[in-house]
C-alpha cells in the first residue's frame, strides 16, 4: 500500500529538484528521503526521475505526481486556513436559561451574537426551574435572588428590578382600590406557589392578605402577569414593565425589600470559551444600552 508519506517526499524531491532541498523542507534526513522515493517506485512500478549530479528531474510519471500534488497542496493549504478561522469562531449550540419576561433581553443578545458569529445556534429555554449547568443543561444562565454560591460557577451581577402590586384599569373599576388592611377581604390576589413564596410582594400578600382573597396561586410571574393584565386580580409585575402600560394602577409601591438582583451564571468549564464569553458580553451590552427605565418588556 503506497503511504501518504512517500508520496509527499516525491513530491516535495519534483518541486525542489533534489534530495536535499526535499529533506530540509519535511524535516528529515536525506535518507528518509531515498528511502521513501525507492518505496513508492517499486510499489508503482515505474521510476519517477531521473538522477544526475545537479539533482532529480522528474519523468512523465514524475511530472504528473507533481501536477496532483500542486494541486492538493493548494487544496490543503486553503482547508488548514478554513480550520484554523472556525477554531476561532464560535460555532454549534448555545442553551441560554432565564425566568420569563426576561424572552426580549435574551433575544436582543442572541441576534447581536449571530450578526458577528451565525455557525452559533441559540436554544432558549425559559423556566423558574433552576437548570443543572454542571450537567450541561444550560451554557448560560439568567438567575434570580441571592448570588449563586457553586464554587464551580463564574457569576457577574447583571441587573436589579424592583417588584410591586399592580391591578388593571378594568379590575379597579368594578373593585376598587384598597386604602387599608382591612379592605383586602374585599378584593382578589394573585398569591406565590411552593417555589415563588419567599420573593418580597409575595411573602408580603401571605403576612397581609387573607386566605380567602387569594383567587390564584402560581409559582410563574408570567402567568400573575396575565391575570393582572387581564383584570382577574392584584399581582406582583416588574414596575419597570408596568410603568409601560398606561392600564395598570400601582396597589403597593416597591419596597426596599422587593428589589431582585440578576445573575449571569456559567460553568467555570465554558466561561472562557469564545461562545460563552460573546453571548456574556453582548447580554450585559443590552442592560447598559436599554437601562431598567426604558426595557421593553413581552407581554403574555
């Protein structure tokens, strides 16, 4: 079977015109060389230069291998050139994880990423579940509350917005607004589940509101947007996303203790690969181009 290494010695022997030339240019004795081109013509069977003192001047058969071997050398020089920029060019999956609502901010990132960089195919999952990152679930997540603790995460501080307890137009026209304490037995509230509970405005309609005046409870900020927004009853919405919507009546204002930091969270095993660190970069670009004032916030 003629190898590939004999046959890039000839080659290199009809290019250059002699042994010598052949074996510094690959790197090998001038042996090696010799040996490789006696291989190849006995495997061929036909002689691939003649030989004289000023060196080797290749035969027909010789000639043809140094028309091939131009060409694929050619060849192989420009796919070692494409190689070596896809190294270097994010390409393949990228899993981006969030709360919803938070749908506009990663999108904005994504299509800023896939301008520079389009072999990057984004998949974005959007859930209060926390996603297993150390199992590769996510490359890239947005987390709320406190900073995550994993010794095994990079986490960077992207934002922080504030909560309160919002109703719609049409909601404070048939129930009013409450003044005091003791008018929330007349209204309806949109209480947390068993993940959401401990997030401010929803401890606080647990301490404040009775039982009875809970008329939903679900652990998805996305679904108490819809019930606010569709007049069912007082919820928690982002006040920079309320403030948008000339429909909505502030119940509560946010307090101190309502302000919920974001994260950006990755896996100290992908931080620094260019994929990663672009989406990164172009997601913290977003909250310092848009400001919390002017976000543009989805609607359910």
């Amino acid at each position: 079977m003629v190898a590939w290494t004999e046959v890039r010695s000839a080659y290199m022997v009809a290019k250059l015109g002699t042994v010598s030339a052949a074996a510094d240019a690959l790197g090998v004795h001038r042996a090696t060389i010799l040996r490789h081109i006696d291989a190849l013509e006995t495997e061929l069977g036909s002689k691939l230069f003649q030989r004289h003192q000023r060196g080797y001047t290749p035969t027909d058969v010789g000639q043809e291998l140094l028309e091939v071997g131009s060409r694929a050398d050619d060849e192989l020089t420009q796919w070692l050139g494409r190689a070596r920029h896809r190294r270097d060019e994010p390409s393949g999956e990228l899993i981006i994880t969030a709360l919803p609502g938070f749908e506009v901010t990663l999108v904005r990132a994504m299509i800023r990423m896939q301008r520079d960089f389009p072999a990057v195919s984004c998949r974005i999952v959007t859930t209060e579940q926390l996603m297993r990152m150390e199992f590769g679930e996510a490359h890239v997540a947005l987390r709320a509350g406190g900073r995550p603790s994993n010794p095994d995460f990079v986490v960077l501080h992207h934002s922080s917005h504030s909560l309160g307890l919002f109703a719609h137009k049409s909601y404070t026209q048939q129930y009013g607004i409450p003044t005091s304490d003791a008018d929330f037995e007349q209204h309806r509230f949109c209480a947390g589940g068993e993940v959401s509970y401990h997030v401010g405005p929803l401890e606080w309609i647990e301490q404040n509101v009775p039982p009875k005046s809970i008329a939903l409870r679900t652990d998805s900020l996305l679904i108490g947007h819809s019930a606010v927004v569709q007049g069912h009853c007082i919820g928690p919405m982002w006040q920079a996303e309320a403030e948008q919507d000339p429909d909505l009546v502030e119940v509560v204002a946010p307090r101190s203790d309502w302000t919920i930091d974001f994260w950006i969270v990755t896996h100290v095993d992908l931080h620094r690969t260019t994929k990663v660190r672009s989406f990164v970069h172009r997601l913290k670009e977003i909250e310092l181009d848009l400001g919390a004032a002017q976000r543009h916030w989805p609607k359910p």
